[in-house]
C-alpha cells in the first residue's frame, strides 16, 4: 500500500473566471479550462481541478464555507489500489469510479481519491547556489536570476493542511489505515505526515481547531527554488494579490514559504526546497510559536537603491 | 488636530462592490469601503481572527460571489457589510473595525485620521 503523494485538489467554486485567472497568475497551466472548470497543471502534471459549486460528480463539502471538495492521492501499483480498497473497505464506503481510481471518506469526513499515479518524470534540477570548490554549481556562464524570465512555474502539487475537529483520529487514519508517517509535530496543534511512498517532509498538516473552523488552511506548490519562489511571489503581488506570511524559511521541513489570500477561503502557498526523510528520522516535537515556526521571516518591499537620487534620508521613515 | 483624509468621490464607488484605501508598499490597503443599498460603510482591512491579517484575495476584492458578505479570504471568513459581524468562520461573532466616513456636500468621501493627530491639516 503505497501512497506517493497528492496529484490533484479539486475546489467547487462559483467564479470560475476569477479563480482560473488566479492560479494561472501563480503560475500554474490551464489545461482544457472553460467558464465550467477545468484542470490547472504544475510542470510534473499534478494540479487543482475547479468545477461549479454546485456540480452534482462533486463530493460534498465539510461545510464551514469550505470550497475543497476532494483530494486525489498516487499510488505506485495497481496492487497498493487494490490494497487501499480492501482496507477501506472495512469500515466505509468505497466508490470505484469510471476512471479506475477510488474514492472515500478520512474519518474528518474528507473525500479522498487514490489513482495509480499520473505524476511526470520530470528532469529539473533545482537552485543551485555557486560556492568556490563545491562540486554542485551552476554551469558557467548560467545565469542565477533571470528578471527577464516568463511565468515561473510551480513544477509539482506539495501539501495541503487540514483544520480538522478531532486531530488524534485524523492522525490515526493516515497512518495506521494509508500508511503515513509522522515525520514532526507541533505540540498541541498537530503532526506532518509523509506517505509510504514518498520521502518528502510532508504531504499533510493536520492542525486541531474547534468544528466549526473545519476545512483548509492552505495548499502549495514546490518552485525551483528560493529565488523562483520570491521572484513569483514579488509579480504575484504586483498583480494585486495579497501576501498573508512571508516569505520565509520553515524549520519543520526547513521549506522556504509564501503564503497568500486566495478566493478558495484558505490560503496558498508558495513553497521551495523541503527536507526529505526516510525512516531512520526521528520526529521531533516542537512547542509551536513565532520562533519555532521559521527560522527568519521577511516582508515584500518595493524596490529601491541607494545612489544620487535616493532621498536625503534614505529609503527609511 | 485629528485631520478628515479625503479618500475618493462617492461617485467612484459602486453599488455591491469595495475599494481598498492607503495601499502599504505590500500592496494591502489600511481600509476599504463597500457601499451597499448606496449606503457607504468603512472597514479596517484586517481580519480579527489574526491580528491585522489583510482580508482581500485580491486588491479591491472583499465580497464573496454572492455579494452578500465582506469576506476574509485567508480562511474565508463572512462578515455583514453594514454591521462588520462575522457570521461564518474562524472568528464567529467578532466584528471588523469601523472606520467613520464623511461625505461632504461636494460628495468627497473622507475619514477620521487618527494617524494624522497633531499634524498641521
């Protein structure tokens, strides 16, 4: 039974316009879209599905206001689906549907799918930072930023965090029924979980809230690297959209972050270089707080230089 | 002095819809106006669930579809544009900050600057 990780989060929403205008903004591609919906796609194939609100093949919401209607999760073989059926199968109801993926219910009462896994192999490399004498550097005369460059792209669908009633159970159903594991937790809040299959910090936060807050707190996407990430983030901002918290680098998972409003009533994430872990790691505790949540945080500016036109007192108040 | 900071014409704001006002270098307003039945109501751009958290998915945008609620789209939040309650989400029962609005007889939509204490007006 091996899950690999997310491959799609589908949304019902009623401005499929302004949604789809949104995530193409954060970068991602527009793949068979219409004023109906239609699939958003990362570099490596994984994406968000919108549909209307009131689509009838959708699941139910959670409520709250929550526009997330299912998660599609991979896994490596047609065995691990067969197993993930038989497990389920136990205790709830298991839909197989016309595409051969299947779908249920977490006990938070999240519609999950699981799909053998559709995920591109995609070549990419990540950031490299030059430093004299390191084997790992950029070819020569490869540029490490391109102000010139097109949309920046996300290359691949990373996590999602659930507000979720009762964050014990919500635990105990991703790993003792789908096979994740804890990688860290939050103290009083709640554990990542890394799927069997899959060696990255997280695909899953889970964070105990009162019932009534039940949902989404934010989804997101692996960039390249920090310098993609921030370069997106900073033309995400110039077109309008609001910055919530960064950027800045998590501890837990050490991923650099941005986060920002988004018209799905959670936020979105940018994210970029995430710890990977495989079961030798042992999962750390951490009070949760200001300074256990990012080792530095910073704020967007606009730009500025200093030089003959800079104002007598710089650019500071 | 408090000082009356002018902020639009009451002819540039739509029915059912918001204007944010006092963008910071971060692109979020200090506040926004929704008008609503031609009333104008004025509201600090910050969520009470996190402490000033800014409230719009995109610049101007505070109104759910359904332009029945102002909405914080962290968590998506509604909230009655007239009397500022939360009646969905994580800060159920909370209320937004007011903003006091003036419209003078020339229809200049002003408000209260308490920032501008002292200050020469």
């Amino acid at each position: 039974m091996k899950v690999v990780g997310l491959e799609t989060i589908i949304f019902g929403v009623d401005d499929i316009p302004s949604c789809a205008t949104f995530l193409t903004d954060y970068g991602l591609i527009p793949v068979d879209v219409t004023d109906e919906g239609g699939r958003f796609e990362a570099l490596d194939g994984t994406g968000v599905v919108l549909a209307k609100t009131e689509d009838p093949s959708l699941p139910a919401s959670v409520g709250n206001g929550c526009m997330m209607r299912k998660t599609i999760m991979g896994v490596a073989d047609q065995q691990s689906l067969d197993d993930l059926y038989a497990e389920l199968s136990k205790d709830r109801a298991v839909e197989t549907l016309a595409d051969g993926s299947i779908e249920s219910h977490d006990d938070s009462g999240f519609a999950i799918g699981f799909q053998i896994s559709k995920k591109k192999q995609i070549n990419l490399v990540g950031e490299i930072s030059n430093l004299p004498g390191s084997p790992f550097q950029r070819p020569v005369n490869q540029l490490g930023v391109d102000v010139d460059a097109e949309q920046i792209r996300p290359i691949s669908l990373s996590h999602i965090v659930y507000f979720v009633p009762d964050v014990k159970k919500a635990e105990a159903f991703y790993v003792e029924r789908l096979g994740f594991r804890c990688t860290d937790r939050f103290e009083d809040i709640g554990p990542f979980l890394q799927p069997s299959g899959s060696l990255e910090h997280h695909t899953h936060f889970l964070i105990g809230a009162p019932p009534f807050m039940q949902g989404v707190e934010h989804f997101t996407f692996h960039f390249s690297g920090p310098t993609e990430l921030m370069q997106n983030g900073e033309r995400f901002i110039k077109k309008g959209y609001q910055a919530f918290w960064g950027p800045g680098r998590h501890i837990l998972g050490s991923n650099w972050f941005w986060y920002f409003n988004s018209p799905f009533a959670c936020h979105i994430e940018m994210d970029a270089d995430m710890d990977l872990h495989d079961k030798n790691w042992t999962p750390r505790v951490s009070p949760m707080g200001a300074d256990a949540s990012q080792a530095f945080l910073m704020r967007n500016r606009e730009k500025w230089a200093p030089g003959a036109d800079t104002p007598h007192n710089g650019d500071y108040e | 002095m408090n000082k009356f900071s002018p902020l639009c014409h009451v002819d540039d704001l739509e029915n059912d819809c918001t204007k944010g006002f006092l963008e910071n270098e971060n692109g979020q307003d200090a506040i926004f106006i929704v008008k609503k039945n031609g009333e104008l109501y004025g509201w600090k751009n910050a969520c009470p669930h996190v402490q000033g958290a800014p409230m719009a998915w995109r610049k101007d945008q505070y109104l759910n579809t359904q332009k029945t609620h102002l909405t914080c789209f962290a968590h998506g939040a509604l909230f009655d544009p007239t009397t500022g309650l939360c009646i969905q989400g994580p800060c159920l029962g909370k209320t937004l900050e007011k903003v006091e609005l003036f419209v003078s007889s020339e229809g200049i939509v002003s408000f209260l600057d308490l920032n501008n204490k002292n200050k020469e007006s």
